[in-house]
C-alpha cells in the first residue's frame, strides 16, 4: 500500500496531490505471486478519480485484458558452461543469461538483477562469471512472478549439473552433496553464506525417494523416472527495506497490532500475532493484528521477495519488546522490585525473587498502577518497532559486480520426484514428490507446509501446463483459460511429502526466514531431469509437456 501511495503521490504532483493526500486502504486481496508487487490497473482508477472529484470509482478487467495488461514471468534463453575436476568438484562456472523483457521495463530489470547475483545457485564455485542482461522485445512486459527470476535460471543450471554428473560417470546426489555451499563459503559477489542446512535437505530427500532403488512401472508402456535438485533464493529488496509496527494494550489485556505487511493468504497476520504472544505472553486469539490503511498503520516497504516474515517479524518482535520494558519499569518504579528479576508468565508479570509476587496485566496495562500514596503510576501501554538491514549496500564494482552486500541471507533446500512417463503419449504422472527447505525456524509449522504443497503445485502448473502462445508480430493468442491450460486436481501428484529443517536465522526472529517463494523454484529442473532418467531425452525448453516428451523419443528411436 504505501509503494501504491508514493506512485500516486508522484504521479499526480502537478496537480497539488501530496502524500498526505492520498490513502491506500487494503483489504484481503487474495494471492499476490508477483502480480500486484508493482503498479498496474490502480493508476488508472487514480487518474480517474481525479477527472470526476468526488464520485467513487472503480476499473474491473475481464479475463482477456488480465492476460494483456498485467505481468507475465520473463522468458529467458541461457548459456552455461561449467569446469569439473575428475573427483566431481566443481572449478568454473561460465552461465550467460538473456532476458526477455518485453516492450518496456519496470520491475523486468530487477528480476534480471536479482538472478544474475545468484546465478551460480547453492554451490560453492571458485571461479565465477555470470552475464544477466535485459533485452527489450516486442512481446507483452515482464515482470516478477514467485521466484523473482530463481525457477528460470534454476531450470539451466540444476539440469546440467546433472548432465556433469552423467557425464562423470557419477552419481548426481553425490555430485550435488560434494559441492553444496556451506556457511562462511564466498558469494558470487563476494559476501559470505549464512548458516544453512542445504546438505541436511538433500539426504532427507534422498531418504525419501529412495533415490538408489532403481523403480519400474506396472504398466509395461511406462517408465519410471527419479530426480533430485537442490533450490536457494534470496528476498530481491533494496538495502533500505524497512519495517515498522506499532502495538497496543487494550482494558483486557488484549493486544492490536498495526503492520503494513500484506496478508496475501501465507499466513503474515497469524505469524506476527504468535511473535508478539511469544514475548508477551498473551495468547494469539487475545491479538488482532490490523490490515494496512496507509492513514493508520506504521511504513512497510513491500510485501514480495519472502521477506517479511524476517522484516515485519523483527519489527513486531522489537515492538512487543518495547512494551515488555514498560511493563518492567512501572512495575520496578512502584513495587521497588529488581527489574531484571522481572518475567512474564500466563498475562501476569511475575519476580524471580519473590515467588508470591502475581500482577495481570489487565490490572494495570491501560490504568496504570495504584502507588501507597493512593496515585496511579503508568497509563496506557503501547510498543513501537521498526527494522531495517544496516549491513546491505547495494554498490559493487561495475565490471566484477564484487564489493557490497546486495542480499541479506538465503533460504536453500532440495526438492526430489518420482515421475511416471508413458512411453508412446509423453503423458506424465507424479506418483510422489518431497520438498524440504530450511525455513530457519517454523514459527507456524503447518503454514510451511502449506508453502510447500502449494509451491510445488504451482511450481508443477506452469511447467507442465501453462504456455503462452503469441504470433510474430508479439500479439498474445491464448489470453484464456480455454486455451491457457491449468491443471485440475485430478493432475495433482499422488504423495507431496513437505520437510521442514530448521538451521537458524542469526538476525530473524527467533531464527526465522522466509520460505513463501522457494516451494515453486525446484519444479522445473525436477520434471526435465525426471524426463530423462525415465526415457533418456533431455528437454530444454519450458514447458515440458507431453508432446514435447513424445516427439523427443520418436526422434531419438529414430535416430
């Protein structure tokens, strides 16, 4: 909301509109995947609102103009070339990527940024050149699209690393094992990694599809594919991203919270509550946290890039720890207790040195406390907390891209398949897939989960299904969902096993870091390299479908 403030802030300058004068108030607006990270159809109720002052306006686009008008996920052609030394290691890392940023660029070059920072994925690569460059098309614009960049690059890279590994004579989970990065390794841009369970995620999955038994199909006209891919992303944000909240204590000891952070359905409201109840010890149905109304609520940069989670979690946690310093400062001020002896249990303020000591904060939190002197002391408890990412700068060496600290830390995982692939038709099967990820802490376990069976649906949709089709003079000719194919839920996989790992976050709240994007980015390498264990035919382009998978193996039996 407060990007879309400044927008419109900006936008309509000439005509005497400040910020003040503009109000973003938001609701529950469903998914946001990419889509609503810029600025696209509310522009234009803006401009509209100002040509009729003061009647209510509002734009509506139908399917079709959804398809033309709004971003869609950036095409991008690669290059790689990699240098291993016999034992499996890997020495170089030459990856050229192309991006197709269609007519004009907004949020297009920052996805072109972001993947060329993290192009080598979550291997440790001494000797490293990455090449990300924006070209300007005549198709319809790019944009963000969960993943930011990482399930396009990711595609080229974790497929030929398993080709490395075929061509090693060398099992690709080792290979994978062998080279996966670890905490202090150096950055493509020369930072250092933070602690990560990236090698803990790829035995579980390991483990879990039991990648060393060979598996064959009942049915004779099928074959059985496995494969295994590991995932890293970073939250994409410039390095003065900040958070804030404010907190407050209601007569029962009830608490509101007021964020900015977007409740897109990853669970942002409940996850804050449970920080603030953490520290409070107020249980989360006593806490309401507030959508955002840029009149009301406290500054929040965006919500995309898997961040806030980390971001708006450290500024609520900071708030909420604000308040608990009030709370100990009154009650030391009027009982004369021993402040650091001071701890909260049950919504009662508690002393370690005087077991019989009791005071609920519904007593006092908005009265204040009554003194001997029959005076009250306190008022109304309130918490404010804000967060910001020091460390990061953006500015590195032009030409070597080394020199600053761009990302602030990533989550990393692995992902595995077993895939079910009729010979004759290409017609695939997911009979069952896992995902683990290491989230850092799981502040709300089953919300992870759901990151991951969704994640990995979505991520599967658009690998399988999903394919925008245009003519040559760039015109979109499938801008429908009769012609758009998405799968139904009789596509789903048969087993989506999710597995959390938890290797803390040092500057997340209680170790905590974002997941929300990280579930989509593995699909991808999982089917194409899934394909080729199966049937031995190498897909290089997205999507895989299964003309795609036939026609490859009627060339290669002709062949």
């Amino acid at each position: 909301p407060f990007t879309q403030r400044n927008v419109f802030a900006l936008a309509f300058e000439s005509f005497g509109i400040s910020h003040k004068d503009v109000r973003v108030i938001s609701a529950y607006i469903g998914g946001g995947f990419g889509g609503k990270a810029g600025v696209s159809m509310e522009i234009i109720g803006a401009a509209l609102a100002m040509a009729v002052p003061g009647r209510p306006i509002k734009v509506l686009w139908n399917r079709a103009q959804e398809f033309y008008n709004t971003y869609q996920r950036q095409g991008v052609t690669a290059k790689i070339k990699m240098g291993v030394k016999k034992d499996g290691r890997i020495t170089a890392l030459d990856f050229k990527m192309y991006w197709d940023a269609g007519a004009y660029v907004e949020y297009g070059a920052n996805v072109v940024n972001a993947a060329g920072l993290s192009a080598s994925g979550p291997y440790k690569v001494e000797n490293l050149s990455i090449d990300s460059v924006c070209i300007y098309t005549n198709l319809p614009p790019g944009g963000p699209y969960r993943g930011f960049g990482y399930s396009e690059f990711l595609f080229g890279l974790e497929s030929h690393i398993t080709r490395m590994a075929d061509k090693l004579g060398m099992d690709s989970v080792a290979f994978r094992k062998k080279n996966a990065i670890k905490e202090g390794d150096t950055l493509p841009y020369g930072a250092h990694m933070n602690p990560n369970g990236i090698r803990e995620a790829i035995e579980k999955v390991e483990k879990e599809i039991k990648w060393s038994v060979k598996e064959k199909s009942k049915d004779p006209r099928k074959a059985i594919g496995k494969a295994l891919v590991c995932f890293w992303k970073a939250p994409a944000m410039p390095p003065n991203a900040s958070s804030s909240a404010f907190l407050k204590f209601n007569e029962d000891a009830s608490i509101n919270i007021l964020i900015s952070g977007m409740e897109l359905g990853q669970g942002l409201l409940t996850v804050m509550a449970q920080i603030a109840s953490e520290v409070l010890t107020v249980p989360v149905s006593k806490i309401r946290v507030e959508t955002p109304d840029t009149d009301r609520n406290p500054y929040e940069w965006q919500t995309v890039g898997s961040h806030v989670t980390w971001g708006c979690g450290n500024a609520v946690k900071r708030a909420a720890l604000e308040a608990r310093e009030k709370i100990f400062d009154l009650v030391e001020r009027v009982y004369c207790l021993d402040k650091s002896a001071l701890y909260l249990e049950d919504e009662k303020v508690k002393c370690r040195t005087k077991p019989d000591f009791e005071l609920r904060l519904r007593d006092f939190v908005i009265n204040g406390i009554q003194a001997d002197d029959h005076t009250f002391k306190g008022g109304p408890i309130m918490g404010s907390g804000m967060f910001m990412p020091e460390f990061t700068s953006a500015i590195g060496d032009p030409e070597t891209g080394q020199g600053g600290h761009p990302n602030v830390h990533y989550t990393t995982g692995s992902a595995g398949i077993i895939l079910e692939v009729d010979r004759e038709t290409g017609k695939m099967k997911i009979k069952k897939t896992v995902l683990a990820v290491d989230c850092g802490k799981a502040i709300n376990p089953d919300l992870v989960r759901g990151q991951i069976v969704g994640g990995l649906l979505q991520g599967f949709a658009t690998v399988l299904y999903e394919d925008m089709r245009f003519s040559d003079k760039g015109k979109l000719l499938n801008a429908n969902f009769s012609d758009y194919k998405i799968p139904t839920a009789m596509d789903m996989p048969d087993v989506v096993t999710p597995i959390i790992i938890e290797v803390a976050q040092p500057d997340g709240p209680y170790g905590a870091r974002g997941v929300g994007e990280h579930t989509m980015i593995p699909a991808a390498p999982l089917i194409a390299n899934a394909v080729e264990d199966a049937l031995g035919v190498r897909i290089k382009s997205m999507p895989v479908t299964k003309e795609k998978v036939a026609l490859a193996v009627k060339n290669k039996d002709i062949s």
